[in-house]
C-alpha cells in the first residue's frame, strides 16, 4: 500500500475525527461539571463562595458578590441535584456519540447532527439579542459540523 493511503475500505476523515475529538472534550468536561456540580449538593453555597473570592483575593463585600451570595441561597440541594443530573446526562449522550462516530455507525451521524443542530436556532436567538464573537464562534463550528456530516455521512458512515 503506498505511505498515506488509507486501507481498502476506511476512508481518510480528519474532520470527522476532528469532530470526535471535539465531542469527547466536551463530554469529559461536562462529566468533570456535573462531579464538581455533585460534589457541591449538601455544601453551604454561600459559605464556598465567600471562601472562593477571599482565595482569590477578590473583595467580598462587592455589590456583585453580595448579590450572588443571595441569590445561592435560594438554591435547594433538590435544584443542585437536578443541574448536575442534568449535566451528567448530557456528558454521557455525548461520550455515546463519540464513541459511535469512532466505530463510524450510521445512527451516530444522525444523532450528531440531531443533536449538532438542536443548538443552532438557540445560538442564532442569542446573537441576535446580545451579539457574542463567542456565540458566533459556536454556531460557526456547529453549522459546519451538521454541513460536514450531512454531506459525507454516506461515504463515512454505514448502515
């Protein structure tokens, strides 16, 4: 076979492993929110916060710590339980996609760009409300992941 030929059968997919790679860091950071998120269930929300904003010596008497400080004490471990769940689900959705893409399985590529694409009309609101290089950024990446997988989701993928 000759150097950089891919085997017979496996097509070459850098952005389809550069979608894989991004999925996977995503969920391994949403796994890693949602562990932190639980750890924070029968913690005392305010307390931790004005313990963060003395380390990082920060004045925690500002109007903006104040107020968030009241705010987290409207927070029930009930409402911790269910964001962290929440996350966790989310994360785990995503190592399932990442994995199914790796192994190149049809539903996968669909419920990628399902998923991919649920976010768009979300990002699209945003922007036009409060305009975000940030937001932007992310419906560029996202409306290219969903154009890329539905373009080449029959050479890469079977059934």
């Amino acid at each position: 076979m000759p150097p950089g030929s891919a085997p017979a059968g496996k097509k070459k997919a850098a952005g389809l492993y550069t979608i894989i790679a991004l999925k996977v860091g995503k969920s391994l950071l949403l796994l890693g929110i949602a562990l932190g998120i639980y750890s924070l269930i029968d913690n005392d929300l305010p307390a931790e916060l004005d313990h963060f904003v003395r380390w990082v010596r920060l004045d925690p008497e500002h109007t903006f710590f104040v107020a968030l400080g009241e705010r987290l004490q409207r927070i029930t471990p009930a409402n911790v339980r269910f964001v962290a769940s929440g996350t966790f689900l989310y994360g785990a959705l995503l190592v399932v996609e990442s994995l199914g893409l790796w192994r190149r399985a049809f539903w996968a590529a669909w419920l990628a760009i399902g998923e991919t694409a649920f976010f768009i009309p979300i990002e699209v609101f945003e922007l036009m409300h409060r305009f975000s290089r940030g937001i932007l950024l992310i419906l560029l990446v996202n409306v290219g992941i969903v154009w890329y997988l539905l373009r080449n989701r029959q050479k890469l993928f079977h059934h």
